[in-house]
C-alpha cells in the first residue's frame, strides 16, 4: 500500500553535502588561528636564527613545554565551553549566557595567576630545572619575561575566538588572526633589529600581538553587539567543575607533550647535543602552520560532535568522521607529500650551510615529521569525540598516548642508535600506536572486530532515534519539496501514528521547506539544500529543519505580519497553529526550525 510513497522517500534519503559544506567552511577560521600562531613562531625562529643566534633558538626550544601547557589551560576552558554549548543550545538556549560568563572570568584570573608565575620564575631563577647551559639559560629567562606579558590575551582570546565562531562572527576572528601576525611581524624588526632588545624582545613582540588579537575580538561584546553578555549575576559556578571535567580531555594531549617536550629534550641533548635541539625546533616551527590542519579539523569536529549529541543526532555523528576520513585525509596526505618534496628549501629558510649537521637533521626532519599528521587526523578526531561522548577512560588514555607514551617510548628506543632520525620515526610509530588503540578500543565495546566506520565509533546502542524510527531526507529543488509530503505521511502510517499527526507532520514540513526553498534559495548566488529530518520519539512526531540560507526567524516575521492581511503568510501561521512547539535557531551560519507534532 506505501511503497510507491516509501520507495520516493529512499530517492529523497539524506545526503551529507550541508554537513560537508559547513565543515569546509568552519575549517579556514579554525586552521587561521592555529596558523597565524604558527607563523609568528617561524617569523620568531627566522629573527632568532639570523639576528640573535643559535642560542636564540636553544631558548625557543625550552620556551615549548611552557607554550605547550598555556595552550592546554586554554584548550580545556574551549572544548569544557563548546561542549556545554552545544548540549545547551537546543534544549536550555538561556543557560548558556552562563557558560559565557563563567568561562570568561575563569579564564581571565587563571591566566593572570600563570602570568605572575611566569614572571617571577624568569626573576628568580626557578628556570634552572630546564637548563643551566648558558647563554641558554639567561637567553631563556629574558625571552620567558616577555612571554609573560602576553598570557592573559593568549589564554582568554582563545575563549573569546570559540564564541565568536559560534555566534557567527568568523569574519571577525579571522581579521583579529591577521592582525597579530602584522603586529608580530612589525614589532619582531622593531625591538629586535631597531631598538636592539634582543630575545627580550622577541617575547615582547609575541605579547603585544596578542593583545591586538583579544582587542579586535573583546571589541565586539564591548559594543554589546553579541548575543551573550558578560555577567556576574548570570554565572552557576556550578557550571565551572562540568566545564573541567568535559574539556579536560580535550587538553589532556597537550599538557602531557608538555612533559614529552622536557624528556625528548633530555634525549635529545644527551644523545645528540644542543644542534639536535637547534634543528627540532626549526623543522617544529615550520611544520606548525600545516599542523593547523588537522588541530582545525579536531575543533570543526568537536563543535559538530557537541551539536549533533545535543540534538542526539547519531546520523550526523558519522557523517562528520565519514568527511574527516575521506576528505579531510586525502587532504592532509597531500599536504605531508608536498611538505616531505620541499625539505631541501625549507631547511635553507633557517640554516644554509650544508656543512653544517644541524642543516642534514633539519632536512631529515622536514621529510619524516609530516607523516605523522595523517595519523594525528585519525586519533585527533577520536579523541574528540569520545570527549564530547564522555567514553571516560577512553578519552583519558588516547590523548596520553598521543601526547607523550608513544612518542617517549619509541625515542627512548631509538635516539641512541638512530640520532635525529629516531626521533622523527619515532613521532610516526607513536600515530601508528594510537590507530592500533583505537581498534582496540572498539573491538573491546562491541566486543567484534570492527568492520566500518560507525562499528570503529563505538556509538552507545541507545544513543539516537533508531534508524528505524527516524526518516532523513535532503532536498534541493521545488519538485523534491513536493514529494516531501508523500515521504513524510508513508513513514507516519508504518509507524501506526493517527491521520491527523500524519497529516499535519506532512503538511508543515512541506510548507516550511517549501518557503526556504522558494525564498532563501535566491537571495544569493550559492548552492543550498535543506536536510530534514522527520523522528517518532514517544506520542510525537520532531520535525527538524536545517539550512544554510540567510537568517530568517520565522518567529519573528510571524510577530510583524500585518493582521489586517490574513493571506500573507497564511503557511507560516498555518505551522504556528498546528505544532505543540516551534523553536528556531541561528547556528553555526544555519538556519534550524524544530517542530514538534
């Protein structure tokens, strides 16, 4: 009887194009910040090189662990408050002006605490547990005292980037990325070469470009332009504990490199000497402007995972790996084979004699180190997501692994008989560890060897409407809007729901999408689709609507419409009368219309 009806709807079934769009879109603001912060180390490590010296770039060198840690204590704060964000949004819209404030003051008193620590460490001497070696010691010291000025913009623009992305205001994060770099960039030649400040000013450059990265991004809530608001009334520090305990596996690989970064130096100086340290760093400089790709993807996905757990959206979970592992990865191989072809004019951006050992260790490392970011894209994302998901153990021992096990255990092996080169391999092995433990893990949960993406994921059985209780369509034109109504009443009968709720789910989703087809599609030049998805949870029929169109808040055109003119709109009123609940969003540049029938 409905398979003519059904056999339309397997012809409308859902596609992943909106997803991937929105995930190529986010991903460029998300690497910019990464980026620009990898620049301004290679610019750092260019002046340090060729203006101060190799001791210069010893100090930059010892400067990783701590650079590592403050990068971690911002990251926990992040992924805690995107986490949160994302359960909230759908559900409790008003507790995340919470989350907000929270966060902000948080952030803001620890970095303060971390800039005084910094400060007085470089002052007393406390910095003789990294080195004693001078001039390393005293070069590390004044280059430290500059850092510190910088800590509380680092930490707190990186809280303030994460909402800015999620209110929509990528343009604006991406103006504050270019900037710090200009500033960097100009202030590096005036305190080093003008002014002759030396590796003092070197630090100094770095804090002041960080305080025009939190200046152009704090300017749009000081206009009170944003949609949250600093508020002390508004902050449950109740939320603070939650927002530790979800992002602290998020940082949990960086605040153990910090403690790889202290052994692997070790290893290095012993058994390879202070050149070894030289030609690390430099390769490490570079090779972080491209490791932004895969740390953007990590956060893309994180926001997207956080989302799709608030709306328990199971299908959305695995379109979101599916375009990381397919895409994303053919990707970053191809920018590890273009990296690993370039060593040789790379290397000569630093050292350019060919002489020298420190020239060879640095080519060697230019053409292994990129192999590791294909295998970092694999457990950067699954570390993600069994944090969003809250797999305790499982997002606690991945990160560990990959921040410092792996990578200690295989150099400890291999530095001795192998020098540099063990190292380098030693980075790759460590990503071919996490592959293996992430196999592990999912055979461990579905107790089988895992035969495809969503087995390797492990999602809980009782995540998510049932495949079978859940219809997902995507729609790209009028002529697939009208057979939206078909779909929709054939899967309401097989589910045994009344011809009313089977009538109205029909004709509202028709309707609506019906007008964003109509309407949003032509307000611009771009592709669009609408992805819809229809689910029987209880006695109820949610309709889901999400597009990438320009903002239109169906709620607020409801409230302007003209009494007087009953014809206009009639569709939007007619929806408004017959769900229990309507409830829109503006999310990520997405419009998302949920109905419930």
């Amino acid at each position: 009887m409905h398979s003519e009806p059904m056999s339309q709807a397997k012809k409308l079934l859902s596609d992943d194009r909106l997803l991937t769009r929105t995930f190529f879109k986010l991903l460029p603001y998300q690497m910019l910040m990464i980026a620009i912060s990898s620049v301004n180390s290679i610019v750092d490590s260019l002046y340090a090189s060729n203006a101060i010296g190799k001791a210069a770039m010893s100090a930059i060198g010892l400067y990783n662990p701590i650079n590592h840690f403050l990068y971690a204590a911002g990251m926990m704060l992040v992924s805690g408050a995107q986490i949160l964000y994302g359960r909230y949004i759908s559900k409790e819209h008003e507790h995340i002006q919470s989350i907000f404030s929270v966060n902000i003051l948080f952030s803001t008193l620890l970095s303060l605490a971390l800039t005084v620590l910094m400060a007085l460490s470089a002052a007393t001497g406390i910095t003789r547990v990294f080195t004693t070696v001078e001039p390393d010691l005293t070069m590390f010291n004044q280059y430290l005292l500059g850092q510190s000025v910088g800590i509380i913009p680092l930490i707190v623009g990186q809280q303030l980037f994460a909402f800015l992305s999620l209110e929509n205001q990528s343009k604006r994060t991406m103006t504050a990325s270019i900037a710090c770099f200009l500033v960097n960039a100009v202030m590096d030649h005036l305190l080093i070469v003008v002014f002759d400040m030396g590796i003092l000013g070197l630090g100094l450059a770095s804090a002041l470009s960080a305080w025009v990265f939190f200046g152009i991004q704090a300017a749009w809530y000081l206009r009170g332009k944003s949609e949250w608001k600093l508020s002390l009334r508004s902050c449950h520090w109740r939320d603070l504990p939650h927002m530790i305990r979800l992002g602290y596996p998020g940082a949990l690989s960086r605040f153990v490199e910090m403690f790889r970064c202290f052994i692997v130096n070790f290893l290095m100086l012993r058994h390879v000497g202070s050149t070894g340290l030289s030609s690390f760093a430099a390769s490490n400089a570079m090779l972080g402007i491209f490791w932004a790709l895969p740390f953007g993807m990590m956060a893309v996905s994180r926001m997207l995972f956080s989302i799709s757990y608030g709306e328990e959206d199971r299908r959305s979970l695995i379109d979101t790996f599916r375009i990381v592992m397919t895409r994303g990865m053919l990707l970053m191989i191809g920018v590890s084979t273009a990296l690993c072809l370039l060593a040789v004019p790379l290397t000569m951006m630093f050292y350019r004699d060919v002489s020298d050992p420190v020239y060879q260790m640095t080519v060697m490392g230019f053409r292994l180190l990129p192999w590791c970011m294909p295998l970092a894209v694999l457990s950067l994302i699954f570390a993600s997501y069994a944090q969003v998901m809250e797999k305790k153990l499982f997002s606690v021992i991945l990160p560990v692994c990959d921040g410092a096990v792996g990578v200690v255990l295989f150099s400890f092996l291999l530095l001795p008989s192998m020098g540099m080169n063990g190292l380098y391999i030693a980075n790759i092995l460590n990503g071919a560890l996490c592959a293996l433990l992430i196999v592990a893990n999912a055979w461990i949960e579905k107790k089988r060897f895992p035969r495809s993406l969503e087995d390797l994921m492990a999602i809980p059985d009782a995540f998510g409407v049932p495949d079978d209780q859940r219809l997902d369509i995507t729609v790209r034109n009028l002529e697939e809007v009208q057979r939206i109504a078909a779909a929709i009443r054939a899967f309401c009968r097989e589910r045994n729901l009344d011809s009313r709720r089977t009538f109205y789910s029909a004709l509202c989703m028709e309707e609506m999408a019906g007008n964003v087809v109509e309407h949003g599609f032509v307000k611009d030049r771009k592709t669009h689709s609408v992805d819809i998805r229809v689910s029987h949870v209880g006695e109820d029929i949610i309709l889901r609507m999400r597009d990438d169109c320009v903002a239109f808040n169906p709620a607020e055109h409801a409230r302007v419409m003209n009494p007087k003119n009953r014809l206009k709109d009639i569709g939007i009123r007619m929806v408004y009368s017959l769900a229990k609940e309507v409830n829109y969003q503006h999310l990520l540049n997405h419009n998302v219309l949920m109905m419930r029938i």
